[in-house]
C-alpha cells in the first residue's frame, strides 16, 4: 500500500491524543485514507516534559527544519498553542510545500486571511474542522452537508469552560467562584480563565462560524459579547423559578437589516434543546432554508474528541478532498468586502431579564416603570420576594422580565434608572430566548 508521511507540530495535550491514533489506529486509518498514513517527526521545543502518551524512539525533535525540509513529508498537523508562534509555523509549513491541519482557533480569527492568502499563493491547502467544536462537526456541515441552504441563523454554545460552571451553579447552588475553582481543579479552566469566561474564545468561535455560513468577514474583536463572570448565583436562581436556566450564547442570524452578531449569557427555556446542554458540552442549532433546524451537540474540546477531528482532516488532506473544497470555498478572501452588513447591535430586538437592588418603600416601582415606559418597554412579568419584618437591609431584589424591545432601548433605559436614588449598584441585565 503506498504510504503518506505526516508529522506534528506542538506536542502538548492535543499532539499526544493526536498521535496515539495515528500510532494505535493506523489499520483503520489507512482503510479510510487509502493510504498507510506514517508518523515520521513529532516537533516540540521541550523535549523532556512529561506526556499522556510516550512516543516510539526517534519520532520527538525540537528541529522545526527536519520536517520543513524534507519533501516526502505531505501534511502536517499544526497544534501550537500560541496564536502568534502558530502563525509562524503556519506560514513556514505552506511555504515548503506541506498542506496544514490546525486546531488554533484563534491563528484563524486573528489571522485568516494572510494564511489563506499564502496557502493560495503557493498552492496549499489548509483544513480547521477541530479549531471551532473539537470533535463536533460544524465546520463540515455548514461548509459540506448544508450548501443546498441558505443559512439563516446560528445558535451555540460554544465554550465548554463556560458550560461546566453555568451548570455547577445551576445543579449545584455554587457561587461562580467556586464553580470556577472546581472548572480548573478538573481541568477545564485555565489558570487565567479570562479568554473563556470573559466571552473572548466564544467570539473567535463565532467569528469563524459567521464567516462560513454568510462570508461575514468581522473582527471578533468588535463582536458585541459579554461574559459568564457578571452571572451571580441569584441571576441563576431566579432564572429557574422563571423557567430558565442562563447559557453562554453566540448567535448569528441574518435578517433583512443585516447580520446579527453577539455572545452573552442569555436565559434559555428549559426544555429546549440549548438549556438541557450540561457540563463541559456544547451545542451548535443551526437553521437552513431548505432543511430547517439542525442541532449538533457533543465535546467541544479536550485530547480526544480534538483529535479525533484533526485525524479526520487528516484523512480528508491526504484523500485530496481539502485541495477542492479549498479552492472551491475560497475561505478568507484577500481584498474582498463582507457581502453582508453587519446589524446595528442597538436595534436587535430581544426579551430581556431585568435584576435591579432597590430601596424598600413605596413608590420605587412606579419610577421604574414610568422610565421603562418612556422607552416603550413593556413588562411582562415581575418578581419581588417578601422581605422579613426584622430585615436591616434597606434594599431589596426586584426582577422584571420584558417583552420584545429593542437592546438600545433598553440599555438607555437601564442608564436612566441607574440614576434613580431607589436603585442601587449592580444591576443585571440579560437576553432571553424562548
């Protein structure tokens, strides 16, 4: 059987789950790729770091040049974690001839289009199923199985960081602080968790997913996003006696005005199939013309389903389906304008959840409506709790739940009532999908 020489680049968690299929399934790899698919260089600048999974000798080099430099090397696998470093990489890989594997969301958000534009140039292809859901399949579906659509909208959850401590919250009554503890204890969190709590890695992932399912090219940078560690235990709380449970939610929708582009936590009612995602899942509802609503869930993340998605690419390289649908696609365009305009984020409209700290005497909730009212808001529902007689506390919770208004209206109007003498700081505000 003719063979195909592959090699990995960035031997940490994800390269080691990478190479133990490779090594361990190579038969039936070689069944789908029709090839015998042959690990010849793992490289990694450290060589002596403790591994989940200890190579055959001779395979791990810190020598980035040994693979460049061999012509009989046809893919390689670049893990890199760093975004800059694995731009580097990338751009050397394409330029000696080798087509690319990545799982760095971030390389391809920050930096699509230049290595798309060099892949291009040098007749290369590049493949990225792993960089947005890990083992789930997204990218395929959007990009493959649903071409006969026009898709209309995105619904996702896309962080499983963010998902395990929602749910450790929501099942458990756990402050956010302790459910974030408990994320990096098991391994989910990074020690600084900023880039995934704080919505960052959610907008990349919907960056990428916008620009595949509508051409949307946009910073992710300037997505409108707000993250899980504004979420307090009573936010939580409340949304299950309203009927909720509170999800970080990316969504793109197209509408006449334009793309809808955002990620916020966002109260999702239970029994739907976005509020019974658990643990450190995610989920992806896509909604096509044609087929109508989709619904894609399992790990988004972690050294298994990664690799199982970066092997397929792999196979898919080495098959020569990548090279068509590469060029077919022409993902990240040089010089092209998005071909769909972006919606002002003030004139979506949305249900919204409302937590305000107010003083407890009369009066406060006619100042409040009256402003909400001026704003034409209107309330839907409303939850205020009986305080103890012997309570020293001079502030009280009050939820309101709207009807559909416009986010613009809303945040002007929560300004306003900030201002007000009753209300005191912290409020909340969040989107609700029914």
């Amino acid at each position: 059987m003719e063979v195909a020489k592959v090699a990995i680049v960035g031997y940490g968690t994800i390269g080691s789950g990478v190479a133990r299929l490779l090594l361990n399934n190579s038969e039936r790899i070689a069944r789908y790729a029709g090839k015998r698919v042959e690990l010849v260089r793992v490289v990694d600048p450290d060589l002596k770091r403790p591994r989940s999974y200890a190579l055959p000798p001779g395979l791990l080099t810190a020598d980035l040049d040994s693979v460049l430099d061999d012509p009989e090397i046809v893919a390689v696998m670049e893990l890199v974690g760093d975004a800059e470093s694995s731009r580097s990489v990338m751009l050397k890989l394409l330029d000696s001839g080798k087509d690319v594997i990545t799982a760095n969301k971030t390389l391809l958000a920050e930096h699509g289009a230049e290595i798309f534009k060099r892949a291009r140039r040098v007749g290369r292809s590049i493949a990225f199923e792993a960089a947005v859901t890990g083992g789930m399949p997204v990218v395929a579906a959007i990009t493959e199985c649903l071409t006969a659509n026009q898709i209309e909208s995105i619904h996702a959850i896309l962080n499983g960081t963010s998902n395990f401590i929602l749910t450790q919250m929501e099942e458990n009554d756990s402050e956010y602080a302790v459910a974030l503890a408990e994320a990096q204890q098991c391994g989910y969190a990074e020690a600084n968790p900023a880039l995934d709590v704080g919505g960052g890695d959610t907008a990349q992932k919907l960056a990428i997913l916008a620009h595949l399912a509508f051409g949307a090219r946009v910073d992710w940078h300037e997505i409108p996003r707000v993250g899980i560690d504004v979420v307090d235990i009573d936010d939580v709380r409340y949304a299950r006696e309203l009927g909720y449970t509170i999800k970080l939610l990316a969504v793109a929708e197209l509408v006449p005005e334009g793309l809808e582009l955002h990620v916020s936590p966002t109260l999702v009612r239970h029994g739907t199939p976005l509020a019974e995602v658990r643990g450190a899942y995610n989920a992806v509802r896509v909604v096509g013309d044609a087929v109508g609503r989709v619904f894609l869930h399992g790990l988004g993340a972690g050294q298994m389903p990664t690799a199982s998605a970066v092997v397929a690419d792999l196979i898919d390289t080495i098959i020569g389906r990548s090279a068509i649908s590469f060029r077919t696609l022409n993902f990240w365009p040089a010089d092209v304008e998005s071909p769909v305009p972006l919606r002002d984020p003030a004139k979506v409209p949305s249900r919204f959840y409302l937590r305000l700290n107010v003083d407890d005497r009369p009066n406060v909730m006619s100042e409040i409506t009256g402003i909400l009212g001026r704003h034409n808001i209107s309330i839907s529902s409303v939850i205020q709790h009986e305080t103890e007689e012997d309570s020293s506390s001079n502030a009280v919770p009050l939820v309101i739940m709207t009807h559909t208004s416009p986010k613009g209206d809303v945040a002007d109007a929560m300004k306003l009532i900030g201002q007000l003498a009753c209300v005191h700081p912290g409020s909340v505000r969040m989107r609700v999908r029914d």
